[in-house]
C-alpha cells in the first residue's frame, strides 16, 4: 500500500498533464462543432500529426529544396534563433541587473530606460534589426535579444537589491574584496532570482519567435506557420499551435527545476 502511494505521488505531475491534454482536446472538438467544421477538429489534427511526424520524414533536410522542411528540422532552426537571442540578452542583462541592485546611482539612472523600452512591442524592433543587419533571420534574433532581457535584467536587479544587510556586514567583518563579496554573497543570494528572470526571458523569447519569424519568412516555425494558413491547412496551423506549446512547457520545467536546484538557502 505504502508503494502504490508513493508511486502515485510521483506519478501525479504526470496524471495532472494527461488531464489538462484531454480537456484542452474536449475544448478543441466543442469550437469544431461550434463553428460548424470551419476550425478543423481533432480528427483532422491527428491525421495532420501522422502526415507531419510518419508519412514525411521529420528529419528532411535537402538544401536543394530550401521551402520543404521536416517539422524537427523547422523546430530546430526556431529553438537555435531563440536560444541566439536569449542568451545574447542574458549576456547583457545579468550584469546590468547586478549594477542597478547594487547603486542606487545606477538604478536611479537606468531604471527609467528599462520602463521606456520594456513595454515597447516586438515588432515595433524587427524594422531597426533590418536597417542595422541587413537581414532577415538577424533581424528576427535581435527582435529576440531586446525583447527577451528585460525580466532577467528587473529580477537580477530585485534580487540583489534585497540582498539582508546582515549578509553584507558578514562580507565587511571579513573584510571581503569586491569579487569575493560578488561570488560568495551576491551571486549565490541572488541566483534564485536570476533564474527566474531567465524562465521568464525564455517564454518572452519562444513566444516572439513566430511573430518575428511570420514578418522574415524562411525556415522556422512562426513561418510554417503562416505557410499552413497561406495554403489552407488550418489542421497544420492548430497542431503547430500544440508543438509551441509543448515547447514551451519543456523550456519553462527545465529553468524551473534549475531553480528549485539552486534555490538559495
């Protein structure tokens, strides 16, 4: 008995998404009888999936024909845009954050610029990325790298800015230098936050993907996308819709476990 407890408990996470799966295919076959089968259903979703992942090699990858992808082929080409982007505002954001928790100077300078720009909409970027890149796919990345920092760059900031004056006396009484103080008191206080800036910055990340992707074209996900719509599959539209999702849901448990790792105590 005390197994097939234990058992359920760790099988619960996985109970709970089967059930959230089932009610969002309910949800999705009562808008295909309420729209009278203009939004395709799950049927025609399935027969999509078989045709995308076992009738056509997901994996095709022909650079003599650059406009048929197989569908990993195209959620790759998304994930390496995002993961460029991301990583290139974490770079820049990790250390500004640190800089304005840590001066007052530097937050009362830079704060205002954050509030301006943050709100700024993705596509409002992609026109200035073309101008100063030359190109579609860097301009996409760039639409990633502005959109994406912000949440790293205020929790970074937050976290070291909460910093108790406890732990700061400690590093004074031991007359810690500014790295050790940087490696020993706030990095490690402060972590907790930075990761979850980051899990933010990643959603920003992987949902301004298809929007920048549907104004550059070429290969990814976003234009597979508006591909489908443009060609009538509407099935393709709502199983990519899925994938994202799917994604997206991977992207956000692994920074989530990363922080319950390093949670500071």
């Amino acid at each position: 008995m005390k197994s097939f407890k234990w058992t359920f408990y760790k099988l619960q996470p996985l109970f709970y998404f089967v059930g959230s799966v089932c009610v969002l295919i309910l949800f999705w076959q009562f808008i295909f009888w309420k729209t009278n089968g203009d939004i395709p259903g799950p049927e025609a979703g399935k027969i999509a999936m078989q045709e995308l992942f076992i009738d056509e090699n997901p994996f095709y990858n022909n650079p003599e024909d650059p406009n048929y992808k197989g569908i990993l082929v195209v959620l790759y080409s998304s994930l390496m845009r995002v993961f460029t982007g991301f990583i290139l505002g974490s770079l820049f954001a990790i250390p500004i954050g640190f800089l304005m928790g840590s001066s007052k100077l530097a937050m009362n300078l830079i704060n205002p610029i954050v509030q301006i720009l943050r709100p700024v909409s993705p596509l409002a970027w992609f026109p200035l990325g073309m101008i100063a890149l030359k190109d579609a796919a860097g301009a996409t990345i760039f639409m990633i790298f502005i959109t994406s920092l912000w949440p790293t760059l205020i929790n970074t900031a937050v976290g070291v800015a909460s910093i108790p004056d406890d732990h700061k006396n400690v590093g004074k009484a031991f007359g810690f230098s500014t790295w050790r103080y940087v490696t020993k008191i706030m990095i490690p206080y402060s972590l907790s936050h930075v990761i979850t800036g980051l899990r933010l910055s990643i959603g920003v990340a992987w949902m301004v993907i298809v929007a920048g992707e549907m104004l550059s074209g070429g290969l990814g996900i976003g234009f597979f996308v508006w591909d489908s719509y443009n060609g009538g599959s509407l099935e393709r539209v709502i199983l990519a819709i899925f994938i994202i999702g799917l994604v997206g849901l991977a992207l956000d448990k692994g920074f989530n476990a990363l922080q319950k790792r390093y949670s500071y105590a």
